[in-house]
C-alpha cells in the first residue's frame, strides 16, 4: 500500500493540536505535560485575600482556603509564577517541589503524559 505524503502532515497536525495551550489546561493535570518544579508557598501574615493571584494564574490551581489564604492544587499548577509576580503584597514565594513528575522528555512521552491525564480526567 502506498503511504499517503499528507498522513505524516495530518499526524503532525494532530500533534499540534494537542500542544494548544486551551487543550492543556482543559485537562485535569496539566502540570504533568510541562512544570518548572516549583510551586507557590503562601504568607499568610502578608496576604489580604485580594484574589490578584487567582485572577492571574494560567491554570486555575488557585482556590481560596477557609482560612482565606489561596490553595494551590498541585495537579494544575506548573510553577510559572505569575501569582508571584502579582501579587501587591509580596505574600507569595516560589519554591521547589519535593515531588514533581518529570516532564516528558520528546514528543511520544508528552502524548502519553496527555493520554494518561485524559484517562484520569475521565475517570
Ligand atoms: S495576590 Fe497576594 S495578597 Fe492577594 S490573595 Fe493572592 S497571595 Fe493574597
Ligand atoms: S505558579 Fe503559575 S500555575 Fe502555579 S499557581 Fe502560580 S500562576 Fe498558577
């Protein structure tokens, strides 16, 4: 069977498809496609429950706490830090996760980090 010079196109496509930012986040764990292996640590003396921080993260791994300091679900949140960057009252440091998965390394382990964040999306 001849091999169709536009199926390596389409896959590629596909491919970008996946990589679109709105599919990412759309899915339960985004920090397992990529992440910088930090996460916020919130001041709870310096935080006046403004919410800038919610409104800025990419994500939505911010939710206000009952103690009305943020909480960080660390299944969304991929250490950007543009909470940090935000925040008016420099309540929010960044630092390292103790236990992060390690990003994919090419492209056929991005596809499986995506597929099993999909499954467990579904589950
Ligand atoms: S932006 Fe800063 S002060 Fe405002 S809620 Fe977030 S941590 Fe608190
Ligand atoms: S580091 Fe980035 S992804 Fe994580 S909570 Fe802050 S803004 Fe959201």
């Amino acid at each position: 069977m001849v091999k169709s010079p536009f199926s390596s196109c389409l896959k590629i496509e596909r491919a970008k498809r996946r990589l679109d930012p709105h599919f990412i986040f759309g899915h339960s764990k985004p920090s397992l496609f990529f992440n910088s292996g930090f996460q916020p640590s919130f001041d709870p003396d310096l935080c006046v429950a403004c919410e800038t921080c919610l409104d800025r993260c990419p994500a939505s791994a911010l939710a206000m706490g009952d103690d009305d300091v943020p909480e960080v679900d660390l299944d969304r949140c991929f250490g950007c830090a543009v909470c940090a960057t935000g925040c008016p009252e420099e309540a929010i440091t960044m630092e390292e996760k103790p236990d992060y998965p390690e990003p994919p390394k090419d492209m056929q382990a991005l596809l499986s980090a995506m597929a099993a964040g999909q499954s467990s999306k579904s589950a």
